[in-house]
C-alpha cells in the first residue's frame, strides 16, 4: 500500500522522515490549524502521512475519498513549522508531490480548500493546485475558503 520509493528503491518515508500516519498523530502536533478539523476525521482519512522532525510531527497529510475519482486532499502544518520558507518547505514536499502524482493515477480530480492565508496558498500551488475560487462563508465559523484543484 505504501509503495512510494525513490529511483534507487529506498522507502522515502523514511529517508525523509515521512511515515503512515498513525492513530494519535494529530494530537501531537502542535497547530492552530488542528481546530478546524473534526478530529474523528483523522481516524478515517483514506491514505495519511506524518512527517516528523525531531522525535515530533510537523506535518500531515493525506487525501479523503470524496466521490468515484475524487478526492479531498487535506494537511495541517504545525505552527513551529511555519515561516520557515519556500527551500525548508519544498525539501520536504518532493515526497508529496510524488505520492500525489502516483494517486493521480486512482483520482481523476483532487480537490481542497483553505483559509485566507497567503503562506498556504503559495504552498498548495506548489504541489501542483490550481485556483478554483473562493467561497464565502462555508467555513464552520462563517469565514471564507478558496477551492482549489488537481487535475492531470
């Protein structure tokens, strides 16, 4: 099920320090982010991934099936992670970027929505998302949410 490897063959969780997320993962980490999830979700995510840096996760993500061929692609970064800046963010995601395309061959359509926060949004496009639009006022508080998309 986790057959995401390098062209030598090595298991990139563990050359980079992603692994399966694990029951309990997200309550480790330490992220406003965490609030706006129902926690019972993490538990029935579909495929997730934790990546850890120091003996603690710093982030997670995963993707949702939604409907036939699509899914919702969905992550929390943890707060001391942050503003690190694009090199420290874009080392970490080649993992990502590869275990999506190898899911872009089992969803048609990946889709996720975020905050108004211009930091997310630089780092969703970087994995290949594109701007669909905002909608306003569907968040749970009220607030506003850009629908963004994947599709190859």
């Amino acid at each position: 099920m986790y057959s995401a490897v390098d062209q030598r063959g090595t298991l990139l969780r563990e050359a980079v320090g992603w692994r399966p997320y694990v029951t309990g993962d997200i309550g480790l980490i330490k992220a406003r982010a965490v609030d706006d999830f129902d926690h019972d979700m993490f538990e029935e995510c579909g495929e997730a991934w934790t990546l850890w840096e120091e003996h603690r996760p710093v982030a997670i993500f995963g993707i949702a099936p939604v409907d036939e061929g699509v899914g919702m692609f969905w992550g929390v970064v943890s707060d001391d992670a942050r503003g690190r800046g694009v090199r420290w963010i874009r080392r970490r995601m080649t993992f990502v970027q590869r275990w999506l395309m190898q899911q872009m061959n089992v969803y048609r359509r990946l889709q996720t929505t975020i905050r108004l926060d211009r930091e997310y949004q630089r780092f969703i496009e970087l994995l290949g998302f594109q701007n669909e639009g905002l909608m306003r006022k569907i968040a749970a508080d009220g607030g506003d949410l850009w629908l963004y998309s994947r599709v190859d």
